[in-house]
C-alpha cells in the first residue's frame, strides 16, 4: 500500500457518465480526495459515499476534488451516483489495476480494501487512512482536511 510521501500513480479511466479521468488533470486544479470502496450499493460503501457526498460542496470551495474508484462498470456506477445524488466522479476499476497500483486490493487479490488518500497538488500521497469497516475514521480524515485548509496548513 502507498504510504505518504510516495508518488501516487497517475491513471486514466472512465467515470460514470463515460468521462475519461486523469489524476494527473484532476490535480492541475488543486489536492484530490482519493477513496477505494468495494463495491456500488453495499450497506457501508452506500454509507460512505453518502458521507463524502455530504461535504462535497465543502471540499469544491476548498478546491479539493473528489475521485471514488472500485471495479464496478460505468453504468454500475452511474445507477449508483443517481440513486444516492452523487455529484462527484466514480472511477470504473474493473481489471483492479489502479487497485493493484495504490495496494488496496484485498487478501489474495479478493476485494478491495477501505482507503481514503489526498493526493497534493505536487502527484504525492499527503495523507492516509485505511479502515475497511468503520466509516468513522474516514469522515474523520475527511473533516481534518477540511479544517487543515481552513486554517491554511
């Protein structure tokens, strides 16, 4: 797994709506929230796109952009994010190699782990948190960034 101050790999996938996303481009504008989540419509994972749904308003005003990645298509992922309200991208990961690049692919290659990255403007991991079933820890991550920009740090 990536751990901070490693270079996060750059990628280049299609999001819910058939988008090609670049981390590279999504940085051009400011850090990115990178989370990995197991799969659309799960009870947690439901939960936790929720959640970052929730201050996704706050992290745009902040100039953070948010990225989800798991394996599910394109179109898993656009029933997902119009169920839930979702405005947000949803990358499809469906052969896991972006999974496997950042190391959250789960014991033996089965699953995806629960991580949450942001990635600095400058391509690096600025901070982590890997948590698979408790979502507190990433709403917690998720506030701390939001006051970390607050105060300028």
């Amino acid at each position: 797994m990536l751990n901070v101050g490693d270079r996060a790999p750059d990628f280049d996938t299609e999001d819910q709506h058939g988008t090609s996303q670049r981390l590279s481009e999504a940085l051009a504008s400011g850090p990115v929230i990178l989370y990995f989540y197991p799969a659309d419509f799960s009870p947690l994972c439901t939960a936790q796109a929720c959640a970052v749904r929730d201050t996704s308003t706050a992290l745009e005003s902040a100039s953070i952009r948010i990225l989800g990645i798991s394996p599910q298509s394109a179109a898993s992922h656009a029933r997902f994010a119009e169920r839930f309200g979702l405005d947000f991208p949803l990358l499809s990961d469906p052969d896991k190699s972006i999974i496997r690049r950042y190391g959250v692919d789960g014991p033996l290659g089965i699953g995806v782990r629960r991580v949450t990255f942001l990635v600095g403007q400058d391509g690096h991991i600025a901070r982590r948190v890997v948590s698979d079933l408790f979502l507190g820890s990433h709403k917690a991550f998720i506030a701390s960034v939001l006051d970390d920009h607050a105060r300028g740090t």
